[in-house]
C-alpha cells in the first residue's frame, strides 16, 4: 500500500480543527468535524491493512494486529500522561479527578465515564475518541475475518454505509437531547472508512473524482454553518455532514495521484503537521486546560496565550513523536516477522 502524503496532510487539516475549537472555545464550531474527518481516514485506512493482509495470507492474524496497535498508540499516550502528570496535579482545582481521568485515558474508557458524567477536570476528556476507535480496532478485524465468508460480504459496501448513515441520523436526535449519549453513535464515521476502503479495493469504486471531493468540501462547510448556528445540535447534525463530506474527500485525495488538492495537503508544512497529529492530538488539551488553571482563564485564551499554546503543543509533540517514532517502527517490525 503506497503511501499518500496528502492524507497526513489532511490530518494536519483535521488536528487543526480541533485545537483551534479548543483554543478558541465556544466561539469556534469546527472542532467535531476534524474528529469525524479522523474517524472516516481511520476507518478507511485500518481496513486497507486489513484487506492487504486478507489478500497476501488469506487471514487476519488478530494477536499480530491488536499488539501493532498496541505498540504504534500507547507509547505516545503514556508519554503525554507523563508529561503533565506533576503540572496536572499542582493545579487542577480537584486532584482526584484529575487523577481518575488519567486512568479513564490510560485504559481508553474515556467515553464510558462521560456518558455516566464523569467530565471535572476536562483534561483528558479529548480521549473519548480514542476510546471509541480502540473499540473499533478491537471488533473490526474479527467482524471482517468472519464476514468475509458469508453472502452479505458482497453487499459489505452498501450494507456498511447504510449502518453508518443510520447511526449518524440517529445521532442528529440524540444530540439536541443530550449530547454525551452520541460518542459512540459517531462511530458510523469509522464505518464509512470501511465502506469506501472496501469499495476501492473492489475496483468497484477506484476514484472519487474532483467534483466529489469539491461536494465533499460543501458537506464540511455545510456542517460548520450547522454547528454555529445551532447550538443545542452543534455535534449530531454536522457529524451527519461532516462524515459524508470525509468520505467523498478521502475517496479522492486517497486515490489520485495528482491535482491540485492532493498537491496542496500533500505540502511539506501539512504533511509534517498531519505526520505528528496524533500526538499533537494529545497533548495540546491538557495544555490548554492546565494554562487555564494556572492563570484563572476561559477559553477563548489570550491570543498571546492562545500562539503560545500553539507552538509549545507543536514542540511537544514533534519532540514525543521523534522520540519515539524509531523505537515504534522497530517494535512493530518485530511484531511483523
């Protein structure tokens, strides 16, 4: 599977939606949507592993796969725990929660305690997501081994985008009435990656033309207008908006090999952004919400704050990335033999 650089670019896209949303806080609605973008590219790119794999052994060595993931997501979410435990602890107004939701981040059962209501300190809460996506690395690849062997497998496309879209439209109702209950409903971004993955991979799909991704920029747009104007469905709605537009946009810079999109996200600036944006992804909210602590503030920062947040969040994490990324790619190797 080659590599598209213009995919890192657009999670640079993605990760800079999100902090700009936690930065500048209510004033800013596009922080959902560059989650939904990162589920959709998960969904889609997990299951092209899975389906090279498919291809090459007639299998899917689950142990081999869930210890890759293991090893490619912990190392860097400890690290991150590690690097604001002692600040975390000297100024988060109640240190027990703190406390707690380093453990909630470090067994990925963010969204579980949230939904019960458990959100006091805030710094960890952005893990949510990853929770999420760990319950779809666990269930996904068993889900596709034994799929894969049954009548439905040739409708998987369909049937997959249908289960999504369901999701995402329930997720419009649940939303306006309590927003904890959509964390998982938001999933059907995942399974939308899957859909498309498995379209291309078909041939049945090869590429999602130029026009498709311009649409697929007016769904996002679309779902940044919801959510400012909307504020008691600022997730449900653009979610729904936001996963569709991921898809068609995905569909085309993941398979083109030129134009102007993909040269633009496959720029050095984006690819660098999108190649430390999961770890860029970690540590800017404790960041964020430490300084709040720290200094009295709400968001939005000081725009003085607010830059320096930026560029400390950016060091962070391109220091925790370069640390570790060989450690990383050795232990993986190791798990590939």
């Amino acid at each position: 599977m080659a590599y598209v650089p213009a995919l890192d670019g657009l999670r640079a896209v993605a990760v800079t939606l999100v902090l700009m949303a936690h930065i500048i806080g209510d004033d800013w609605h596009g922080g959902m949507l560059g989650v939904d973008i990162f589920f959709v590219l998960s969904g889609f790119l997990i299951t092209r592993i899975l389906l090279r794999s498919l291809e090459a052994t007639d299998t899917i060595r689950l142990g081999r796969f869930y210890l890759r993931r293991l090893v490619r997501l912990y190392p860097a979410l400890l690290a991150s725990l590690a690097i604001f435990a002692v600040p975390g602890l000297m100024f988060a107004p109640l240190a027990r929660y703190f406390v707690l939701e380093n453990v909630f981040a470090l067994s990925y059962t963010t969204p579980f305690f949230m939904e019960a209501g458990w959100n006091v300190s805030k710094a960890w809460s952005h893990t949510w997501s990853l929770g999420v996506e760990e319950l779809f690395y666990l269930a996904w690849p068993a889900a596709l081994l034994i799929w894969r062997n049954t009548l439905l497998w040739s409708k998987a496309p369909a049937v997959l985008a249908a289960i999504a879209g369901a999701m995402l439209t329930v997720n419009v109702v649940v939303d306006s009435l309590d927003y904890r209950a959509s964390w998982f409903l938001r999933a059907g971004g995942l399974l939308l990656g899957c859909a498309l993955a498995i379209a291309q991979n078909r041939g049945s799909l090869l590429r999602v033309p130029v026009q498709g991704a311009i649409c697929g920029t007016a769904l996002l747009i679309a779902g940044f207008g919801w959510a400012s104007s909307s504020p008691t469905n600022e997730v449900g709605g653009p979610a729904l908006l936001g996963a569709f537009g991921a898809v068609l946009f995905i569909g085309h810079v993941g398979s083109a090999e030129s134009g102007p999109l993909v040269g633009l996200l496959g720029c050095a600036p984006l690819v660098f952004l999108g190649t430390i944006s999961y770890e860029l992804y970690l540590v800017h909210y404790p960041l964020v919400i430490i300084v709040e602590w720290a200094f009295g503030w709400d968001a939005p920062l000081p725009w003085l704050a607010g830059v320096s947040v930026v560029l400390v969040s950016v060091l962070l994490a391109a220091l925790v990335h370069r640390v570790l990324a060989r450690s990383v790619e050795n232990w993986k190797a190791r798990f590939a033999s």
